[in-house]
C-alpha cells in the first residue's frame, strides 16, 4: 500500500505543474471515503483506495515543506531556537507594516522575522548584567514604531528598559526604570502600559498605575483600577457576562485561578492549576540592607516566581470575553517550592459561567513549558493566530542546552475543531 502511495504521489507532481509551489497536502484525500483503513485485526490495510479520485483531490501549499488541511495552515511551528527563552511579544517593531516577533532570554533579547517558513534574526539587544524576566511591543505613542517594554532586574533591584528598533539595531531609548512593566489590553481602550515599584517588604508593593511614554522617560499616573491584592503580572480583565460589568482573572502565588470583582471581592478560586513558571523575581540586593545589617531574615524575605501572561478575548464576537490561561503539570507535584520542573504545558480557553469556570477548548499538550504567549496576526497566515513560546527542556540542567520553539495555531480552527482534531493536526 505504501508503495502504491509513493508511486501515486509521483505520477501527480509529474503531471501537475506548478513552479511556485514545492508540496502537496495528502490531508483532505486521505479523509476522504475513498481510502481508508482497517486494523480491527491490528493489521494495517487499505479498504478501498482510488488513484484517479486521490489524484484529483491533491490540494497544493503555498508553504514549502508543510502539508495542510484546506486552504491554510492550521498549526505552524518554528524550527528550534537554541536559546532558554522565557518570554515572546509579537509587533510591527521594524515599521513595515508586518509584525515581528520579540524574543528573551535571561539576558538578550533578539527580533525575529518570519521569511519563507522560518524565523531569521532581524536584530539583537544584550542586557547583562541585567536578568530580564517580562517584554511587551506595543505602540503606546500615538506617534513613532511600536517599541519593546522589558522588565528587568539588577541584583534584585528593578532596572528595566525600553527599547526601539532604529536603522537595524535595537537601541535602549529608556533605562534604569525603577518599575515593572506590562502592557494589557484593555477591552474598551486597547493597549495599556502599567508600572508598579519593588516594595521592602513584598515584591509587589502598593498600587499598580497607568504609565505614559513621553519618548525620552516614562512617567506614572493614576492608580490603575485594580485590588491592591492584584500584583502586576498574572491577571487580566474583560467582560466575561457580556452584561458590561468587567471581572479580574488573575494567577495566585500557588498556581491557581482566582476571578474577582474590581472591588476586590473574590468569586471563584479554581482547584486545579494554572499559570507557573521557573523565572525568578529576586530579593538580593543593596535594599536588603538597612543601616548595615539586615533588616529581616534570609527565610522571610524568599524570591517570588513570576506569573506569566493570561488574556481575556472575545472570541466570538459576541462581546463575552473568554480566559486563555497556561496550564502545566510538575514533575515535583509541586511539592517543592523552589524547584517546581513544569511540563505538559498547554493553553487552554474558559468562559465564565457565574459560578466557576468551563473549559471550551484546549491546545494539545507539548512535552515541555509554554512560557508565554500572545493572540496576534503574523506575516503570510490569514486570520489571527494563537502563538505560543515554549521551551523544550525543564530539568535542572536545562540551561546548559535549552531549545525552545514558536507554534502558531489557527484561531478559528481551535474553536471550530476542538482540542481532538488539533492533536491529530499536531502529531509528528
């Protein structure tokens, strides 16, 4: 069968000529009835196979070396990044109209370009000795390129920057800025810089504020409206009734989902679990000290883990905003506080129902972490894309050879589909 198959497919690109196109999808003429399957004795064998029918259902790809099923592709992904990748940002960042994707590592944050099926390198930034731990793109000026919002440390003191992308080099425009930074996007106001301060007792002290970019500085507002339980990274707000009444989903400290009212009132405390990540917020560092000796215990004052992004989107146009959130398992069961060896990561969309949370669908789950991901469009794919950035190894020496890779899933086929055609979409 598999000969006939192979001799089939080479009469086709015999006869079909087509110089622009390098591949053919088997996708649709192998669902189709007219070929086949058997192994209710656990033996593989064709049924029924037509070569004139498989002949005239060969669907051409406009990508080389991908096979899809119907007009685009459902799933793509990157080749691997040798890189421990810990945060993804998608924006028009080189002015061209085409989205880039942004890139960070521990220390480097690299601009890549999608061209003929592959990411290439568009432009580099190294922060050392700063260890980067967010980024953002977004176009918060109303005038200039979008730029790249990076949260950073230095020896546990805040210390991000931003920078922008000038004659082919990624230039540091703002530096040193005592704030972590996000951008969130707002359902009635788009995209929304915040900032919020390192306190001495927690990580996250006071309020989180709305923050403006005047070009040459960042400057903070007013308190964006937001319970002072709320740390900066982790949550999202959105209409999640379409009764115009906005509701905060938000990550706690113990990996679970938590959905409150903008009054702080919690409604909902999710039992299993969410979010996760291995990027460390740090306490080391000079405010450590106070007047020569420390001012409280190495125990009390732990490293915190970041908490990844979560986004509220509608969906389905009905102006109800649905959750997609990360989710892992742990190898350590989570047992262990400080080594938590994240795997099995996925996305995975909830609505609200009032009382709890639904899943609606899911993506398929990757033998690593997902460490960040984004709904945006990107160059050649129709629609937008549900991009995800994930990291390949999640042992203790996954920093001595880290691979990470970028997949881009077909948003409406994810909700079209379902999670189960996506796995079969998905599989090697």
């Amino acid at each position: 069968m598999y000969l006939v198959l192979v001799i089939v497919r080479v009469i086709a690109c015999t006869l079909m000529l087509c110089t622009n196109c390098t591949t053919f999808s088997w996708a649709g003429a192998l669902a189709k009835d007219m070929c086949k399957y058997k192994t209710d004795d656990g033996v593989r064998r064709a049924e029924k196979c037509s070569p004139l029918f498989l002949l005239a259902s060969l669907e051409l790809s406009p990508r080389s070396g991908r096979a899809v099923a119907g007009p685009t592709e459902k799933v793509w992904r990157s080749q691997e990044l040798n890189m421990l990748a810990i945060g993804m940002s998608c924006g028009d960042i080189d002015g061209d109209g085409q989205n880039e994707i942004a890139v960070i590592d521990p220390q480097r944050v690299t601009v890549f370009r999608l061209s003929s099926d592959k990411l290439v390198p568009l432009a580099e930034y190294s922060a050392s000795p700063l260890e980067l731990k967010s980024i953002d793109v977004a176009a918060i000026r109303k005038q200039g390129p979008a730029r790249l919002y990076v949260s950073a440390q230095n020896r546990g003191s805040v210390s991000s920057l931003v920078l922008e992308y000038r004659k082919g080099s990624l230039i540091p425009v703002i530096q040193n800025i005592d704030y972590f930074l996000r951008v969130i996007d707002y359902p009635t106001q788009g995209p929304i810089l915040l900032g919020q301060k390192k306190g001495m007792n927690r990580m996250f002290e006071g309020p989180v504020f709305r923050m403006s970019d005047k070009g040459d500085e960042l400057v903070a507002h007013s308190r964006f409206g937001i319970p002072l339980k709320i740390p900066i990274f982790g949550f999202t707000i959105g209409d999640f009734t379409g009764r115009r009444t906005p509701l905060i989903a938000v990550y706690d400290r113990n990996d679970h989902l938590r959905i409150y009212q903008p009054d702080g009132k919690k409604l909902y405390v999710s039992k299993g679990f969410f979010g996760g990540s291995d990027v460390l917020l740090r306490w080391h560092g000079p405010e450590k000290q106070v007047g020569g000796e420390s001012r409280r215990t190495d125990s009390d004052l732990e490293d915190v883990y970041f908490r990844p992004r979560i986004r509220a989107y509608d969906l389905h146009g009905d102006h109800i905003y649905q959750i997609l959130a990360i989710s892992h398992s742990s190898k350590t069961m989570r047992f262990l506080s400080r080594s938590k060896m994240l795997e099995e990561g996925q996305i995975i969309c909830l609505s609200w129902n009032g009382d709890a949370l639904d899943e609606q669908w899911m993506t398929p789950k990757i033998e690593g972490m997902i460490t960040d991901f984004e709904v945006n469009t990107l160059p050649g794919f129709a629609g937008p894309r549900l991009i995800t950035l994930e990291r390949k190894k999640t042992d203790w020496f996954s920093f001595l050879s880290s691979k990470s890779q970028i997949r881009a899933y077909d948003l409406k086929a994810l909700l079209r589909e379902g999670p189960e055609n996506m796995r079969k979409l998905t599989r090697d």
